[in-house]
C-alpha cells in the first residue's frame, strides 16, 4: 500500500479511536463515524448497515444518503447489493451500481444520483454483523487500497460493535449482538433439558486495544509474540507422543502456519495502515474464519482450523489473556465448546447442567460422559461459540436438538413449565424407588442401570436399579491419555463392586474400535469402522489388554461375585475363545494363589443378527445373553447409529425387528438361557413395555429411566399389550401408532 494511504489509514483509524473513547450515545457515535469515513476517505456516501435480526439488515446509519431512511430501509440477506454482500462475505466494487446483478433500487434513500458502489463485510472472527458501503457521483470503482483501506475501518467496526460501543436504546439495531435471542437447531447428543448459564470451555481472547499508535512497537510486539509462539509448538512437537501419527501431523501444520511468510506478511499490512498487533492477529482470523464457513472441501476446512487454533494461541500470547480470565463460574454452568476431549469434560465433574458442542457426534467421547451423567447434550450447534457469552441465560433442550441462547420471556416461561413438569414426573417416580416394576398381570421385570464410571454408582440405591446390567468399561481407557495399568484397573473395579453393596454389577469388556478410539493406539484407517476391527474382534487379535483386563477384574472380585460379558461376539467360536481366555486368567491367579470371585458369569452380547442364529449348543454355553440394541439395531436395518440422516429412520417397532426379537426370547427360553436387553430402547418408556411384552425379563437403562418405565410398566398389562402387538402386526398396522392409541385410552 503506498505510504500516502496508509498513514491517511492511521490517521482515520486514530480518529475512530477519539470517537469510542469520547462518551456518547450509540447512535450519535455511528453518525460520527460514517461521517468521518466519508469525509477522509473522500467519498460522497458513506453507510452502515447492521443486522436487525438475523435474515434482515437495516440502514443504521449515513453519511450522504437521505437521514430520514435510517431505521426505515430494510433488506433480507442476499437481497440487492448489500444483502449480496451479507450472505457471500465477499466485496462488491462497481462503478455502476445499477448495472449490477441483484441490484435494488431503494428510492427513500436518494441514491440514484450514487452511481458507484462499494460494500464491504464487517465481519468479526467470521461471524458478518453489517455491511459497510461507500458510493460517489462520480462513475469509478474504488482502487485495491481504497478497498483494503475499508476493510481495516470494517474490521475496527466490527470490534467497535463487539465492545458494545454502539449500544444505545436510541438505536434500533445497533449493537444488539450478543444481547438478543438466538435459537439454534443440532442435533440430540443425550435427551434431556436443562436451563442455566453458558460457560465457555474457551472463553474469547477480548482484544480492546485496537488502533496501534506506533507501527514500529506493533510490529515489534507481533514479531515477539510469533517467537513465543514458534517456541511453543516445538516443544508441543517435542513432547508429543511420536506415535500419534495425527497429533503430529496437526502440530507439523502449526508449525508451518506459524512460519507462513504469507500471514505474516498480512499482518504487518495490516499494523502499518494503523492496527494493534492483535487487532491485524483477529483481522486475519476473521478472514480465515468466514473461509471456513465456505470451504467445501474437509481436508481444507481442517487446515483452517489450525490456523484458527494457532490465532487463538497468539492473541492469549498478546493479550496475557489465558483461559483463565477471572471469571466466576455460574451455579447453573452449561458448557459450551467447540468440542472437548473426554479427559477436559471430566475434569468439569458433575456440576455440569449440560454441554452444547459445534461439533461433536453421538458417539463421540464427550457424548458417552453426557450420557453416564445423565444431563443433555446437543451437538452440531453450529455458530454458538461465536455467538454465546459467559453468563448468557441458556436453555438446552436434549429431545429435540435446540438450544436456546438468551431467550425471550415466553421461551423461557415455557421452558420452566416443561422443566417443572419434569421435576414432578421426577418426584412421583422417586416414589416408585423401593416398588418392584410389577405389571397389572403380576410380571416382575428386572429394572438396571447402565454405567461408566464410579461417579455412576451413587444412582444405584437412588434410582432403584436391581443392579449395574451394563458397566461399559472403555470409559477408564478413553479418559486417559496411556494405557492405564493393571493395578489401577482392579483398585477401580473393586471400588465399583463396593459400592454396589453386593448388588451384581455386569462388566462388559473393552469394546474400542469403531467410534472409540483411543489416543495411544495406533489408530486403524477403516473405510467402514462400526463394522471394522472392534471390540472383542480387537481383543482376540491383540489378546494383552484383554488378558490384563479380565485379571484385573478377577483380582478386584477376590471372593466376591463376578459377571463379564464380551462386546460384539457375531460367531461362537469367538465368544468359545474368550471365555478360554477368561478360564486361563482364573486357573493363573489360582495358581498365584490370589482369592477367586466367589462365583462366575460369563455372557455374550448379542448385538450381530448373526448371533441370534447360532447353534443351541451357543446358546448353552453362555452364562446369559444381553441385547444390545444400539448395534443389533444399526446392522438389523443397515442404518448407521450415528448419522444424523438414517439413525431415526426405522422404528425399533418396525414388526421385522419385533419379530427378530422374539426369536432371540424364544430361542433363550428354549435353551434356558438368562436373557436382558440393555440398549437404549429399554429406557424408553414405551419401547421397554414392547420388550417386556415380548418377554424380556431384564432391561437396562440409563439411571433416569428406571423411574418413567417402573411407572408405565406398573400401569400395563403385559398380555393387553401383546394382544395390540399382535393385532397390528396382523393387520399391517403400524405397533406404535396402534400402542399409542391404546395406551390413551388407559387413562
Ligand atoms: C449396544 O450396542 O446396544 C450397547 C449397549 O453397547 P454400546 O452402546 O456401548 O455400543
Ligand atoms: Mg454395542
């Protein structure tokens, strides 16, 4: 940029400073500072539009431009030039503006003596909050510097709106971001709902000084700041493990951002035409994050991630800001993140009222820690960290995948009667705790609870669980960034038998694989991981980590009773070979002469339909089967459990799969064979009534659930609802429709 320009840039720049430093109502303010774009920058209009909700824009205020059409003239995004602007992030420069695509003529403004047109994004850290545009009589498009000159002003703008210095209530929309409501629709990571107060896992660096006095200091204090940085990642790259191909491979591409020429170079642009250093650090980010939001490519879209990780890292470098900013977490935290790593959730602990994540997948690490906590979690909330502020008001609705972020009164009124209504259904199923889950027809189903953690435990007595169906043990690995020892595991294992108070705790072994992946294993480049090499198929092949699992829980049982289950057996010969694994376990430690369980059971799941056919002889030799409907559902319909797209596609009352169920009670019952269902369908009030129906005696579910399905199950016939099954499978009718109906008329 030639010098002339940039030091008029500065001296533009220095006098937007005076007007936020000088106090002043909002809208008085942003007169001031179209005015002065206008009249230094030598342009006959000058405009800015800001979001009044979030499809519409408003002319918040001109310099040129008739004053009685500010707060009147209104477009919806991609509409005219300026909506163009809006929705494609990109500037539009022409000296005819007419002429143009999509142009609007506007008439209340007075702009058709206006012919030329330049619009600009005023965009903070990708997020586009108005438009800022300059005209002329005379038919010119702007130069390159003009335009690069008027997307430092929109970005100073854009900070300037951030820092609240257009908030007025003499102003219509100005100012108005982060204040107002905002829903968001994701996706169900775990139902529920919860009402309380963001809490940001990565609270934003918030960059005040903006406008750098002193180029030479700036770019000093850039430069500085890029060595720390430098610095840091070598010793990240140091000190990562060397055998996490990925880890490295992120920090290899830090590494390579952080020696850009390219950034660099733009950064120094940017303080020589009058920003701060971490003003030009954020102006970049922004740019790179409004390109992330096009990117169609994954690979790409990654890459800008980093670079947006490595801004984050250099703005705390400037700015001294770490994640640590003083700020006192609320009573009513709902975490709000990009994503988080299981070991980072954990460290929350249970104070957690839910967790709202960009990302995130249903089986993802942070999901499984939602579910064994029991409070919702909505994933794929797109723009909410961007969006949300410590201490907003938040709702997190887990049923449906919304969220709502600073509600208005009638949301959050409604919100608190269906919390409220929660609440009451809560305290009439507390008063079940100590009933058996009796049918009117005098069947006693067996009501217990899933587990990961020994934070779990204490749901036990409070829930009523008989006992622990399904204690998923990957958890304990997934946490952790090492294998965790031998030693350690037993210590835990006997923990969770002890605090079960001798109710029968089931121990399914490692299932990893699939979505489970752990740190410190190489990972494994599937085409097709859910039906890859998993669970118990990764326990026979690699057999040390199965062996050191199940001697841990030999040694925690010492003289207690044990029950394990193998995750994902499909043929017998799979299930024979763990359970001779498990035999040479126990015959070791009888020769160490260590104390042996009390008594064992040893159980497969059946979650293949493959396994549903095997021979009696299997159906013998197995201590008991347990459903598991998660994966048996997913391969019953080809319907992958975790996309979005298919995972609600078929019903779990769809007559095929009830008929496929019945054949796995029938061959159980057959062969004399203890038999429960621990997916998530048993937790579900009415699914768990087809199950009982269908003659399972066991259900295992998450602790919350044991009371709505004791509830429903004391108030049914089991033989009423066989009868309505069996009707409308009969008749082609759909079950759950017909069940609905007649559950209806119960009451
Ligand atoms: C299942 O597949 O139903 C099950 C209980 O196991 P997970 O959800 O851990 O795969
Ligand atoms: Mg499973």
């Amino acid at each position: 940029m030639p010098d002339r320009i940039e030091s008029e840039s500065r001296k533009l720049l220095g006098r937007l400073r005076d007007v936020m430093a000088r106090p002043g109502a909002g809208q008085a303010r942003l007169d001031r500072v179209v005015q002065l774009i206008a009249h230094e920058m030598r342009f006959d209009v000058c405009s800015v539009y800001l979001f009044r909700d979030p499809e519409t824009l408003e002319l918040s205020a001109t310099e040129g431009l008739r004053p009685e059409s500010v707060h009147k003239t209104r477009m919806r995004i991609g509409e005219g030039l300026v909506g163009r602007v809006a929705r494609t992030r990109q500037v539009v420069n022409t000296a005819d503006a007419p002429a143009e695509r999509g142009f609007r003529y506007m008439p209340e403004t007075g702009e058709e003596v206006f012919p030329s047109f330049c619009g600009v994004p005023v965009q903070r850290l990708g997020d586009v909050l108005g438009v800022l545009v300059v005209q002329s009589r005379e038919k010119d498009t702007c130069t390159a510097d003009e335009v690069y000159a008027l997307e430092v002003v929109a970005m100073v703008l854009a900070e300037m709106t951030e820092l609240g210095a257009f908030v007025g209530n003499d102003n219509g929309a100005l100012g108005r971001r982060h204040y107002r409501p905002v829903l968001f629709r994701g996706a169900t990571g775990q139902e529920g709902a919860a009402a309380g107060r963001v809490w940001l896992h990565e609270p934003r660096v918030v960059v005040t000084n903006l406008i750098g006095d002193n180029p030479d200091h700036e770019l000093g204090r850039l430069r500085d700041a890029i060595d720390s940085l430098r610095q840091q990642v070598d010793e990240m790259l140091a000190s990562a493990v060397s055998v996490d191909a990925e880890q490295v491979a992120v920090l290899e591409t830090y590494r390579m951002f952080a020696n850009s020429r390219s950034w660099m170079r733009r950064m120094e642009d940017d303080i020589a035409s009058g920003l701060s250093a971490e003003a030009a650090v954020e102006k970049e980010q922004s740019l790179a994050r409004s390109r992330m939001g096009q990117a169609a490519d994954a690979y790409l879209r990654e890459r800008l991630h980093d670079l947006d990780d490595l801004s984050n890292r250099l703005l705390r470098i400037l700015t001294g800001q770490g994640r640590e900013t003083g700020a006192q977490m609320p009573d009513d935290p709902i975490l709000v993140a990009r994503s988080i790593g299981p070991g980072e959730l954990l460290e929350y602990g249970k104070r957690l009222r839910g967790v709202v994540l960009e990302e995130g997948s249903v089986g993802s690490h942070a999901a499984i820690i939602a579910r064994a906590w029991a409070i919702p979690l909505v994933i794929h909330a797109s723009g909410i960290i961007t969006e949300a502020m410590n201490g907003d008001m938040i709702l997190v609705d887990g049923d449906q995948g919304l969220v709502h972020l600073r509600p208005e009164a009638p949301v959050k009124k409604a919100f608190d009667d269906k919390l409220a209504m929660l609440t009451r259904a809560q305290a009439q199923y507390a008063g079940l705790r100590d009933l058996p889950a009796t049918t009117l027809c005098g069947t006693t189903i067996g009501l217990h609870m899933n587990a990961g953690l020994l934070a779990d435990l204490p749901s036990l007595p409070s829930s009523g669980a008989a006992g622990v169906g399904l204690f998923r043990t990957e958890l304990q690995f997934l946490i952790r960034n090492q294998m965790p020892k031998r030693a350690e595991l037993s210590a835990l294992y006997a923990r969770i038998m002890a605090a079960a108070q001798g109710k029968r705790v089931v121990f399914r072994t490692l299932d990893i694989g699939s979505d489970k992946v752990l740190s410190y294993m190489k990972p494994q480049d599937e085409p097709n991981p859910a039906m890859g090499w998993r669970a118990i198929r990764v326990g026979l092949d690699k057999p040390g980590v199965l062996r050191m699992q199940l001697q841990a829980l030999i040694r925690a049982a010492a003289g207690r009773p044990l029950a394990i289950m193998f995750p994902f057996v499909t043929v017998p010969a799979e299930f024979r070979a763990a359970r001779a694994e498990f035999d040479k376990a126990l015959e070791r430690e009888r020769i160490l002469g260590h104390p042996l369980p009390e008594r064992v059971e040893v159980g497969a799941m059946l979650e293949t339909p493959a396994l549903a056919f095997a021979g009696d002889a299997f159906f013998h030799e197995v201590d008991f089967i347990s459903v598991g409907g998660n994966d048996l559902k997913q391969f019953f319909f080809a319907a992958d459990r975790e996309n979005e797209r298919v995972r609600r596609r078929y019903d779990m009352m769809d007559t095929a799969y009830l008929t496929f169920l019945e054949g796995i009670v029938a061959r159980c019952a057959a062969t004399d064979t203890a038999l429960s269902f621990c997916g998530e369908d048993a937790g579900r009030p009415l699914e768990a009534v087809v199950l009982a129906a269908l003659g399972f005696p066991v259900l295992s579910m998450r602790a919350p659930s044991i009371g709505p399905v004791k509830h429903l199950l004391r108030r049914v016939d089991l033989r009423e609802v066989r009868a309505v099954i069996d009707a409308a499978k009969s008749g082609g009718d759909p079950v759950r429709l017909r069940l609905t109906e007649w559950l209806a008329g119960l009451a």
